[in-house]
C-alpha cells in the first residue's frame, strides 16, 4: 500500500499561500507535492520539522524572462550547463522556476538554446519550465541592445520550426508590424505563447494582432512605441486591453515607480508580471560580460552597452518584488502574485505553480524582513543558504 502521509513539515511566523496570508502556520510536504496548509497546532506528530522563524513563507517566484545568471549569458553557450548554472545562480534569490532567455541571434543559436532546455529537462533540471525566443523577428527601430545585424523577417522555415515546438512552453517575442499576414495566428493556434517587444506597432496594428492570438508584450514600455495623445501605440493597447498580460522591470531603472503604480491600476487582476530581464552578473562576482563581442558592465546598478543603452537588468526577481512592494507602494502579497502565480497562469501552468496549495508542486521559498532568501524549495528539494 502507498504511504500517503507527509513527509516533511514547514513552520513559519506568516505564510503567504498565494493568494491569503496566515501567521503560525505550517505547511505539509509530501514528496514533491504539497500535502496540506494547517495551523502549527494540527500538525501530526512525529514528523520531520522545518521552522523558519520569521522569515515569510511563499511560493517560489517564476520568471519568464531569465538572459542569464552564475556569470553566464545563455546566448554565449547554450547549453545544458549553461541552463544549470542560471538556475542555480537564481533560485538562491528565491526563483524556483524560470524561462531561459535567448535574445536575437542566429538560427543554429537559437535551436542550440532549445536543445539545451530539452536536455536540462530530461535531466529532471525542474527549475526550468521552458524557454523564452526574445526575437529575431523584432524591429530594428526599437532593438534596444539586440545587434541590428542578427534581426531578421520570419520565413516559413521558421514558422514551421517554432511550431513544431510542443513539449514544453514556449514564449517567442516578436514585432507584430514585421510578421506576414497569418504568421502570428499559426503560431498561437501551434500553442505557442506569442508576445509583443522591440516592436513599434501601431494601436490599430497591435489590437488586431491581439484578435490574431497575441497574449502578452514583453518588458513592457521599454522598446515600444510609446502611449501618445493621437496614437496610443503598442503601451496604449497593452494596458487598454483586458485580456493579455505584460511583463514588467521593477528594477528602478527600466521603468519609473509610478509608471509601475500606473500600469498596475490600468492592467486588470492578475495579468501585470514582475520579470527580471536578468543578465549573467546575478548571482555572480565579476559584474561584466560580453555579448555579441561588446563589453557590458554594472555602472550604479544598471547594466550599460557601449551606445549608452540598457541592457538587461542586474536584478533578480526578488529585488523586483521589494522595487514594486517598497518604490510603487503595491501591497507585498500582490507583487509575490506578480512573481510567482500571475507568471503560472501566462505560462498555463496556474493549476501546478503559484500556490502552496494541496496538490501542487512543492516549489516555495522563505526570505526576511530585508528579502534576504534563506530557504527554497523545488519539486520539494529543500536548499538553505546561510549568511543570508
């Protein structure tokens, strides 16, 4: 007979489920499951017993937008490895799941960094839950710190390959204006989660590209075309519409606070995420690296190409989640919903992640008072980190 009883025990001051908070309360594992959320004076005797004092207990963070971590960019070497080192690097920060992002490069690259995501998966790498195609099909006009040189118009060979993509999820970024007429709809009718970024679309251009499929837009107003009096743009139409998601950089650099505040009110519940667009220096001593043969460096806590423009964030996703909760005044439960479930639910994967709930996957973590991360938890694997 199977044993169905929990295996292990997590007592905490306050846990947040992801979507109530409670105090004294403890949370029971079973395997990589979670078994059950009960006050600590229910829970079974004789069990293995983790307390956490007061750290805050919550369901570990998701994000979908991860370029790199460890001292590792995934456009330099993807591969298996390099996917490993960016999980470990941000799962000390609390991240127990994460889209390895690939921005604009060659084709045998971006196949490359598939490959690796497949290869990590099967080798039971449960951090990573898919991956992210930050272009090439993108606009050179907004490329940001993507090479002009590796943007390209999708052919039907590409088409083909990103529909043939199926066993895990799959974000692809792209310009709505540069795709030919039906592309984006097979790409969403594929399964595909298609999102807007570096683009410079038009309202009218991006409404319709919405009825086509469209479900999200990335980094949202960075490397758009802007909200104006007489052309709303792709920012107009990504917070006028009700039904896609945005993706968000709570890093005080990308995005002003109360620009932050703004798109929150406008965006309605549950579709506005926190991303880290994060590059390799997370989790990493050396605070440089190269892409694309250029030196990018950490310079007063954004990372800075050589033209002067950002390029990706330092930050991980939980700097974000204190940005949105301490700069933007968003209530602290809202900006871990925007971390970890409202993530789950663009990637369709709310019913197995984002709550410490039973049934699901045992992917939480515990941090301080100062956000400082001392445990985590994935598929139930329980790490601490000391000196936190």
């Amino acid at each position: 007979m199977t044993d169905t009883s929990p295996t292990a025990v997590l007592r905490a001051r306050r846990v947040f489920d992801g979507e109530r908070w409670h105090s004294n309360y403890a949370v029971l594992l079973r395997g990589d499951r979670i078994d059950g959320v009960v006050p600590v004076d229910e829970v079974p005797e004789g069990l293995t017993s983790i307390d956490l004092g007061d750290a805050i207990l919550a369901p570990g963070l998701i994000d979908i937008q991860v370029n790199g971590g460890g001292g590792v960019l995934f456009n330099n070497q993807p591969d298996a490895e390099t996917v490993h080192a960016m999980v470990a690097a941000h799962l000390r920060y609390g991240t127990t799941g994460l889209m390895p992002t690939v921005i604009s490069d060659s084709a045998e690259v971006h196949r490359a960094a598939v490959e690796a995501v497949t290869t990590a998966r099967a080798n039971a790498e449960h951090g990573v839950l898919g991956i992210h195609l930050e272009g090439p099909f993108l606009n050179k006009e907004r490329r940001g710190t993507h090479s002009a040189s590796m943007i390209r118009q999708a052919d039907h060979d590409d088409i083909a390959w990103l529909c043939s993509l199926d066993a895990f999820p799959v974000i692809v970024t792209v310009a709505p204006e540069k795709l030919q007429a039906g592309q984006l709809r097979r790409l969403s009718d594929a399964g595909l989660l298609v999102s807007a970024g570096h683009t410079n679309a038009s309202h009218a251009c991006v409404t319709e590209a919405i009825a086509q499929g469209l479900r999200g837009f990335t980094h949202l107003f960075n490397a758009m075309s802007p909200l104006t009096a007489r052309e709303p743009g792709t920012v107009g139409a990504a917070l006028e519409d009700h039904t896609t998601w945005a993706g968000i950089i709570a890093d005080g650099h990308h995005v002003h606070p109360a620009t932050l505040s703004l798109a929150h009110r406008c965006k309605p519940a549950g579709k506005l995420l926190l991303v880290s667009d994060a590059m390799a220096t997370v989790g990493a001593k050396e605070q440089g690296f190269e892409l694309y043969g250029e030196r990018i460096e950490v310079q007063r806590g954004k990372l800075i190409n050589t033209e002067g423009n950002l390029a990706g964030s330092a930050i991980a996703l939980i700097d974000a989640v204190r940005t949105a909760h301490q700069l933007s005044g968003i209530e602290l439960g809202e900006c871990l919903r925007m971390a970890s479930l409202y993530p789950a639910a663009f990637l369709r994967l709310e019913n197995q992640l984002g709550r410490i709930a039973p049934g699901f996957r045992a992917d939480l973590f515990a941090f301080t008072s100062s956000y400082a991360v001392t445990d985590s938890w994935v598929a139930g694997q329980h790490t601490r980190y000391h000196n936190s």
